[in-house]
C-alpha cells in the first residue's frame, strides 16, 4: 500500500484528490490538512509514502513545507500541485528534494499514474519545464562565481545599477568620476557576459535576491565605505613631515627633501623679509 497524506488549503481540490486516489486499491490516504502548521504533527506521526502539497499553503509554501518533511523522514516524497507552471516555484521545488511537481489541472488518471510513479522512486517534472529549470540554476551558479571575481567597489556598482539609477547618481554615491563609474561598467558587462546595463542590473537583483552580493549602503555610507579604501594616502600630512614636526610636511603628506648645503630657502617673489 502506497501511503498518502495530503495538504492543500483548497477543500475542493483536497476532496477531490482524495475522491480520485482512494478508489485505488493500492493507495491509502491516512491524513489530511489544511495548512502547514495542521501536517507537521501528521507527517512526523502518521509518517506517509507520499506527502501531496499545495504549491502554496495559507501560512507556508509547499516548498518549505517538504523541506521540513524530508528532515523528519529522508525518504518521503513530495509531490508539489501547483495552480501554474512558475519556473521559479519548481525550480525551489528541484532544488528542496521534491520527487514532482504538478498542476492542478491534471487528469484523474495522470494523478494517480504519477503518486505510483512518485512512490516508486521516480520523479514527476515536465522534461522541458525541468530542463528550463536546470538552465536557469546553472545560470545562477555562473553568476556567482562571477561576482566573487568583482572588486569591491565593482560590486557596489552593480548593486546600485539593481536601483536603476544613472552613472551620474552612482558616481555622486560612490564619490568618483562619472567617467570612472562608466568604465567600471564597461568592465562590469564584459564580466558578465551582458551588452546592456538593464540586463545587468536584471541579475543584481536576483543576487541581492539570493543574498550573493549585499543590499545598498544608505547614501553616506556608500560614500564613506568607497573612500575607505583611500584613507590614509595622505592622512600622515605635514604633522609627521620632517625634524621639525608640522614646519616640514609637504602637501602630500611626505617630508620636504633636505637643500643642498649653503643653498638658501627661496622666498616668494615680491614679498619683503
């Protein structure tokens, strides 16, 4: 027997996939739920063959929920029933250890072919849909190991290009030129294997999304965090110059070269001694 037990917060669906499995001699649907918080006791308890979940719960995703399933029993399967095919949804679904994934729509027979496949071992996902998926995560991946070859302040750019803001307002946040800021993207692109900054900023915001790259700074910090990497150039100025103290220190921060013996210090033209 194929043990099921099924969380949907549709009672109409719910019913009806219980209406459609329990006619089959060889599945059981020993529980019910509504929400998220109404299965964990049940799975943890009842412990089914096969968990069927709501792409979205009212208090959970169907998503989360199988991650925590499978945390309390490694081998159950999950089988995500969605109302849409989203990419993202079951590119989660892949990505947490779900067996299947879906749509609500499915033919009765479908439904119950695909709970005998699930529980068999097998995995239920659209092959081009799932295919899509597999793409979009290598993608991910390809990303990711882009921006950890980014300098700092190449990362703060592309941050701030996920805010849509022009080169003049990055250059006015980060305390550079504009023309830096332009070649900094330039770079970026090329980096990124984009042509257009809208295309990057695309993929800023799905790394700020996954948290590869930090949220924007507040507008002062983001200045005082770019100038962080120059502080110091000329922060020893005229007070540690030379012998004397202040009386020596260049405009750069350096000691004034000794004169050559019996040279005299020359004095600004047209000022008497």
């Amino acid at each position: 027997m194929i043990s099921v037990l099924l969380a949907d917060g549709h009672d109409v669906v719910r019913v009806g996939v219980r209406t459609v499995l329990q006619r089959e001699s060889d599945i059981e649907i020993v529980g019910e739920a509504r929400t998220a918080a109404e299965a964990r006791p049940l799975i943890a308890t009842l412990r089914p063959d096969v968990l069927i979940l709501d792409a979205h719960l009212p208090d959970s995703s169907g998503v989360a929920l199988c991650r925590e399933a499978l945390a309390m029993k490694s081998d159950i399967r999950c089988m995500i029933l969605a109302t849409d095919a989203e990419d993202e949804v079951m590119s989660q679904a892949i990505m947490a250890g779900a067996a299947g994934y879906v749509l609500k729509q499915i033919e009765a027979s479908s439904l119950v072919s695909g709970v005998r496949l699930v529980a068999s071992g097998h995995t239920l996902f659209d092959p081009e849909a799932a295919a899509k998926v597999v793409h979009n995560v290598e993608e991910r991946r390809r990303m990711h190991e882009v921006v950890a070859e980014l300098t700092p302040q190449q990362r703060r750019i592309l941050v701030l290009l996920a805010e849509g803001i022009s080169n003049r307002q990055i250059a006015d946040r980060l305390v550079l030129a504009e023309k830096t800021v332009k070649n900094h993207i330039t770079g970026l692109l090329a980096k990124l294997g984009v042509s257009h900054r809208t295309q990057a900023a695309l993929m800023a915001s799905q790394l700020l999304e996954d948290g590869v790259v930090p949220r924007p700074a507040p507008p002062g910090d983001d200045a005082r965090q770019a100038r962080g990497t120059t502080k110091g150039a000329g922060s020893n100025g005229g007070s540690n110059g030379g012998p004397n103290g202040g009386s020596n220190g260049g405009s750069n921060g350096g000691p004034v070269p000794p004169l050559p013996r019996g040279q005299a210090p020359s004095r600004t033209p047209g000022r008497s001694r």
